[in-house]
C-alpha cells in the first residue's frame, strides 16, 4: 500500500485541505510527543534540508506553525498549553543545531496584560537572519535578544538587547517600534542597525535608507536621521550626539565583518567576547583606554590576536579550557597584558 502524502509537506506547499488543518492542528495540541508524529516531522525536515545534520534555520518553521495555526485560538488558558507543547517540540527539533547557532522562541504569559511574548535569542559566537510577522527581518549579532508580543498587532513594536539590523516592511498605518534602554525608535519601512548591549556604557542607532525618528523614554523627540547619519546615547554624560557617518561600515558585521574604529581596549575585549563565544580579560587595567583600529573578515580567534600582538605592544595568552561536572567544557579564556618591552617600540 502507498505511504500517505506527509501531512506537514502538503501544510508547507499549501496543498492542505480543511481536514487537514484540523488533523495537525489537533496533533500539535494532543500528540506532541507522539512517536510517528516526531518521525513525520523527522522526514519533513530530512527531505527539506536533505541532510541528516540540518543547518538551516528552523525558527521560521516553528513560526509558521504557531501564527498560522494558533493565532486564530483567543483563550489564554488554551494558547499556554498550545505553546507549551510548541516548546518541547522546539527543544527537540534545535538540538542539532546547538553547534551552529541558531534563534529560538519562548512564551511567557504576563499574568498582568495577558500577553504572551516571543523571544528570538543569538547565542555568543555566531549571528542569526530573524523575520518577524509582518514581514520585517534583520539579522541580530551575537550575545543578543528581540523580542515582539504575540499576537503581532497594528502597534508593531520590539525590544532589543544587544545589537541587531532592521529591513522593516513599509506600512503606511503603522509604525515600527524599537525599544531599548534609551531609544524608541519609530519607522515607517527602512533599513537601519542599533546598538545597544546591557553591558556598555552607550547605545547608537545607525540610519542606512529611509528616516526614522528617535523618541526618549519620555516620548520626547530627539532627532530624526537621514541616510548615513547616527545618534548615539552616552550612559556617563547623559548627553545624545547626532553625526555624519558611512553606515555601510555599522551593518558590516551581517556580511562577517567585525570592524574596530578607535575603539578603546575595554569595549574590544567586550566585542571579541561576543563575536568569539570567549571570555577575553584585560589584565592590566592601563590597557582599558589603548585606542584600537582594525577591520576582521573571518578570521580566526588565534589569528586575530596574532595580529593584535603584532601591531600593538600587547600580549596574550590562551589559559586552558575547565572541564565542567557534566563534562563540558568551560568558555576558551584569553587573558591580555600589556608587554613593557614592546611599549617603548610603539611610543
């Protein structure tokens, strides 16, 4: 007898009837952890990627699934238990690819508003390619999160930790929102990138096409930014600075580009730490303020500290990795120093 027609292909070609909507809709719900429901899911993904080691970005899968089955259903009570089994389903679909990197989703429920939340998260070392609903995406760099309320209404708004670039779907009703600790950034449709880590002391946003306008956490108008301009928010002085820059340069870490531009020593540890999935200590604190320039295209942790020893009197040295209780490996650790030596060469 002939194999039936995967359900989740004939979903994802849109060749699916009404009788099968409601059959994986009710298997999501009921059968999460069903056998023959994850093998269906296996061979899906297996015939997508055609590789037993899938390396593509399964978040867009999962994001299908919730808005275009789920989203219909208004009741909190049933949408947590719906997210909840989406959740044991993400965990093991995502295991392969904890080597690469990747985006991922979680729900909590805010018992105040009853809004449940999505959070696209891109661990250290890697960067991950998001869309969004509305048909927005971007890319978010290493170390950092966005999240965006779900359902996606009219008020599209996000929250960003860390650094991320925004091609935002033009909507002649309807602003897009980024949120940060100082900025509420308001577009119609542009392309533009904003920094903004927890642990640095000022945040930036960089227009590349379009306007946008850049509101505090009082709704009070900053400025508004043409291409190739910038507004950066400095945590010390309390003080915003607007500027001409070429923003070509600020959204080159999407294309592997990792680009230091005069950039104390204290903020290039943090930005090697991200980048590299490493933890990068300065040791000699005299080493905080040494201005670094210097442009890295794919290179190698070991290559980019080789260069740094050569071109500056600084050292390193590669500590060995701990092995934890459950036999991982602790974060690789480079410690940098100063070398009086080679101080009096570059003076």
């Amino acid at each position: 007898m002939q194999k039936r027609p995967n359900l989740l292909k004939r979903y994802f070609e849109n060749r699916y009837s009404g009788k099968d909507y409601r059959e994986l809709k009710e298997k999501f719900e009921t059968k999460p952890s069903d056998p023959r429901f994850l093998g269906e899911i296996q061979e899906h993904w297996m015939e997508f990627s055609g590789q037993e080691t899938p390396d593509m970005d399964m978040e867009p899968v999962l994001h299908r699934i919730y808005h275009e089955l789920f989203m219909e259903e208004s009741r909190q009570k049933r949408q947590s238990k719906v997210l909840l089994q989406l959740q044991r389903i993400a965990a093991i679909l995502f295991i392969p690819l904890l080597i690469g990197g990747f985006a991922y989703f979680y729900f909590s429920k805010n018992s105040d508003v009853q809004v449940s939340w999505a959070e696209i998260q891109c661990p250290k070392g890697v960067r991950t390619h998001f869309e969004l609903p509305d048909g927005s995406s971007g890319y978010l760099n290493s170390g950092s999160s966005l999240k965006y309320p779900v359902p996606f209404t009219d008020d599209r708004r996000v929250q960003l930790s860390g650094e991320a670039f925004f091609d935002v779907a033009h909507s002649r009703t309807s602003a897009f929102h980024v949120l940060t600790g100082k900025f509420d950034i308001k577009v119609l449709g542009t392309r533009f990138n904003v920094l903004a880590f927890d642990d640095q002391d000022f945040e930036e946003v960089t227009l590349e096409k379009g306007k946008v306008e850049v509101y505090n956490t009082d709704q009070k108008l900053i400025a508004s930014l043409e291409p190739d301009q910038q507004l950066d928010f400095d945590y010390k002085t309390g003080q915003f600075a607007k500027k001409d820059v070429n923003a070509s340069q600020y959204v080159s870490w999407i294309e592997g580009k990792l680009i230091f531009r005069d950039e104390k020593f204290a903020q290039v540890a943090k930005r090697l730490s991200r980048w590299y999935n490493a933890d990068v200590v300065i040791a000699d604190s005299r080493l905080n303020d040494y201005v670094f320039h210097a442009t890295f295209e794919n290179e190698q942790l070991e290559e980019v500290l080789q260069l740094i020893e050569l071109t500056t009197p600084i050292t390193y040295q590669l500590q060995k990795r701990e092995k934890k209780q459950d036999g991982s490996f602790g974060e690789k650790t480079i410690v940098l120093n100063f070398s009086e030596e080679k101080l009096k060469e570059f003076k």
